[in-house]
C-alpha cells in the first residue's frame, strides 16, 4: 500500500497511526501532488486507487482522477470519497458561515480575507459520480450515505479539528489580527454548541453534527476499452 499526500503533515499522522504497518513494509508514504503523481507508477500499476475526501478539492478533479487511472491495472477498482452537500453537512458550514458574518462586520476582516487565494470549490459526490461517467470508467455506483454525523467531545475539538485541521482556515487565522483570530474563534464555538451542543447525564458537554459521507466506486475497463479512454 502507497499512502500520497501533498502535505508532509498529514503523511506524518498517518506514519503515526499505522506505526507498525509501515516498520513492517506493508505501508509507505510519498508526498505527491494528486494532479501530477509520479511518472514511476504507470509502471507499478495498482490493483486499487482510492482517494479520501481529497480529489473533491482539486483545483482540477478531471486531472486527478485521469492520474488515478494512468496508475490503475486494467480491471482495477477505483474508491473516491465524497462529502454530501450543503444541506446535509453542516458540520463543515459552520466556520465558513462565521467567516462570512465578521467580514462583514468588520473591514478589518474582509480585507484579510480578500488577500487570500480562492480555494477550489468542493465538488459534490453528484460531480463525481458525473465524472467517473464521463472518462469511461465502468460498473460507477454511489455507495451511501455512510456516516450521518460527526461527534467531538468539546467545542474546543470541534476547532482543533475543523479549524486548525484546515489548510484554508489556518490560512485565514494567519492572515488576520490577534484580536480577528480569536473574535473567529469565539464565534466558531458559540455557533458549533449552538446548532449541535449537548451535555450527558454526567454533565460532559459534546458536539454533533451532520455531515452524511459517501462513496463512489468505480472499474478500470479491459485494455481495449481503456484504449479509447480520454487522457
């Protein structure tokens, strides 16, 4: 198994988790661009490429699924995970949604974030499904939704997962003041407790919220098929 990640970091907690699997040889780890994976691959060939809620927030998910394939064996299963949409995951709306109530409440704030790139838009598992179509691939079918909410012990793991966990939203608190930073933050929690806080009988304080997940498989065509296949 070859686990690609772009960011070093990420392979790093997966080192972490799978300690043994990768002393042992049964695992390795490359940083790698999803979009241009190395050339070396197309002759290893995989039996199996997934990517985890990744290839949704290529800048060019078309690219990135067309480099899973140049890597796949004839016949090979691909595995692309996909969040459901706005409706059905708030759990990922909440700090975009705080974003957006700041930067128009304060200057300060938008300017920030008008000095940032534009993140790629994440594409629905409806897109992917499309997709996986459209290059040829055979027998596509959307598996879901297999995960109906997402639970954290406290406000404050709600941000350390889904604030500081994220690329974009590290970004924005980099780019904004002290004071900008923690006013998010604040706002973050409040509104996380607010649309899925609960205490337990022993008084421990949790967040749930939805964020329904799916996944969309897919089959390689035989060589001959795949010969007409765009690239």
């Amino acid at each position: 198994v070859v686990a690609a990640d772009i960011s070093p970091a990420m392979l790093q907690q997966l080192e972490a988790g799978m300690k043994e699997n990768v002393t042992a040889g049964r695992v390795s780890c490359a940083v790698a661009n999803g979009e241009a994976l190395p050339r070396s691959w197309s002759e290893t060939k995989f039996d199996v490429a997934t990517s985890l809620f990744g290839l949704i927030f290529f800048e060019n998910p078309r690219k990135g699924l067309l480099e899973m394939i140049r890597v796949l064996k004839p016949g090979g299963c691909i595995g692309i995970g996909a969040w459901g949409g706005a409706g059905e995951t708030p759990a990922f709306a909440v700090i975009p949604a705080v974003m957006a109530e700041l930067s128009q409440q304060r200057p300060s704030v938008a300017t920030a974030l008008e000095k940032l790139p534009k993140a790629a838009a994440r594409i629905s598992v409806q897109d992917v499904e499309a997709l996986a179509r459209d290059v040829g691939l055979e027998d596509v079918r959307v598996h879901g939704p297999l995960s109906h909410a997402l639970e954290v012990p406290s406000a404050e793991a709600y941000w350390e997962r889904f604030s500081l966990g994220a690329p974009g939203t590290r970004a924005v608190l980099a780019a904004l003041e002290p004071n900008d930073a923690e006013d998010l933050r604040v706002a973050v929690l409040a509104k996380a407790l607010a649309l899925g806080g609960s205490t337990s009988d022993s008084g421990e304080l949790s967040i749930r919220l939805e964020a329904a997940a799916y996944f969309v498989t897919a089959t390689l065509p035989s060589p001959a098929a795949s010969s007409a296949m765009p690239r």
